[in-house]
C-alpha cells in the first residue's frame, strides 16, 4: 500500500471527506509550488473547514424551508424605485436580527415582498443565525391542528426556536378566531425574543379584517411595530412586467400606474369587542389573559 493509499484510509477514518477528495490535487499543488510546511497545512485544512461550512450552510437552508434561494444582488431595485435602498442595506447588517426586532413588508401582490424576506432569510443563515419560513395560513393551520391534537406547547417550540421567522403572504386569507388567538400567541412569545420578517398585501389599517377583531388586530400590531422596519413598497408585478415584455398585456402608459398602498398606524384600528381570552396550552411568554 502506498503512502497516499494510507493517507487516504487515514483521512477517511478521521471522517475529513472533503480533504480526502481532494488530496491528489492538493499534493500536486504543493509539488508545483513548494510552500512551506505550515502553509501547506494551512491550506489541507482549509478546504476542509470550508467544505463542511458548505455542507452545514446546505442543511440550514433546508432546515429553513425557504420556497427557493433568493439573494438581494438578484433583486431588481431599478424596477421598485419606492424602495429606499439605504434601509435595505441597514437591514442587510442583520443588526435587526441581534436586536431581536421586526421587519414588515407591505404592498401588493408581485413587487419583491417575499424575495426581500427570503434574501434577509438567507443572509442570517450564512451569518450563523438559524431562519425559519412559512405562509401565515400554513403556520396557523399547522398549530391549530396541534391546539386541537393537545400538542400546542410542543409545536409552538418549532416558531420559537429560530432567531428569524419569515411569515409570509399575512393578509391572502382571512383568519378564524382560533387562528387569530395563536398567532396573537405567537407574537407575543416571539416579542423582544426573536424576529419576524412579515410580508402582506394589507396595509395596517386593513388588519382588522385579518383577523376578524380590530382590538386583537391592534394588540397584534402593538408588539410587531414596537420594535420594526416597514418597508412599503409601492410599484407594478414583476409576473405582470414579464407578461408585458412577451407582449401579453397593453403598455403601462395605456393601463395607468397602480396605487400605492398606504401605511396606516397600528391605532388606525378602531376599538371593538372585548378581547378573546388567550389559550391556556400556550408556552411561556404566551399565556396573557388579555390582549
């Protein structure tokens, strides 16, 4: 057996596969250029330590359940002229992410909402911090089963755990009273713990109808904006700019330009009915009697 052959066995013993790969071509480089014996030890274990953050980078992201991998150099800002590209390069610090605040993005269907929350997703994870999305109907359903079932602490556990929480399209589709309860819950468990990334189609004083009680709405809206950035994005579909461009609809200058969408305050929404009683299998942080 030759030397490599056992450096090989060696190394695939050790559980350094990346290294093992790449050892032939390693050795050859140091033939070539001769480098020192700390550097050449420097470089083998370099692409090893790489090699297995790629591997963790790939699980996170998985783990993350985004719906496809987004960046902000894809992102077409030239399009979306609403959009203040100094706020977005402050929130591409993650400093919002260590403070433990919110970032809400408003507008209408097709303007970049959920690529913004997916890119600010991506770059936590290859920051070190674990990102989690999920549709706002997707993850209220998903505890609502789990309040019903009598799991609801074990779940929450899940929208707890990752420092940023993407929750997505809030506002598509009206929530029942149950589901208005648990994500009022989930709020309030996450506040000043871990940030939400939420996109909606709904500007603020529309929450109401979200989630059938303007006071659960505002009590909801109170713990998201105390601390947040709102990114209001006003501006045509990227889907309907691609459909023009192929020529299957008129010109933007012939159909006219579509409305903004206005950003009302948190205490736009009136006061109602007496607030719902929280749900008592809530975990810790979650349990308020009141809203």
């Amino acid at each position: 057996m030759t030397s490599i052959e056992r450096l090989q066995g060696t190394l695939e013993a050790l559980g350094l596969t990346a290294l093992e790969a790449r050892l032939e071509g390693l050795l050859e480089l140091a033939a070539k250029n001769e480098p020192s014996y700390a550097d050449f030890l420097l470089e083998v274990l370099g692409a090893e330590v790489e090699a297995r953050r790629q591997r963790y980078l790939k699980t996170r992201l998985q783990l993350a359940h985004l719906p496809y991998v987004k960046t902000f150099e894809q992102f077409d800002f030239s399009f979306q002229p609403s959009i203040d590209e100094r706020q977005i390069r402050e929130l591409r610090t993650l400093r919002f992410v260590h403070e433990a605040s919110n970032v809400i993005l408003l507008g209408p269907p097709g303007v970049g909402k959920t690529h913004l929350a997916v890119a600010l997703a991506e770059a936590a994870i290859r920051a070190g911090q674990p990102a989690y999305f999920m549709t706002a109907h997707a993850l209220v359903d998903d505890l609502g089963r789990a309040y019903r079932e009598g799991r609801l602490d074990r779940r929450m556990k899940v929208y707890l755990a990752p420092k940023v929480l993407v929750v997505d399209e809030m506002g598509y589709l009206p929530l029942d009273e149950l589901g208005a309860t648990i994500f009022f819950q989930l709020v309030s468990a996450r506040y000043e713990r871990g940030s939400i990334i939420l996109t909606s189609n709904k500007s603020y004083g529309d929450w109401g109808g979200i989630f059938g009680d303007p006071i659960i709405a505002t009590a909801i809206l109170d713990r998201l904006l105390h601390h947040s950035t709102t990114v209001n994005i006003r501006g045509e579909s990227y889907r309907l700019k691609e459909r023009r461009r192929a020529g299957l609809l008129p010109a933007r200058e012939e159909e006219g330009r579509p409305g903004a969408l206005s950003v009302a305050p948190a205490s736009a929404a009136p006061k109602a009915r007496r607030p719902r009683a929280a749900l008592g299998s809530a975990p810790a942080g979650a349990t308020e009697s009141r809203f």
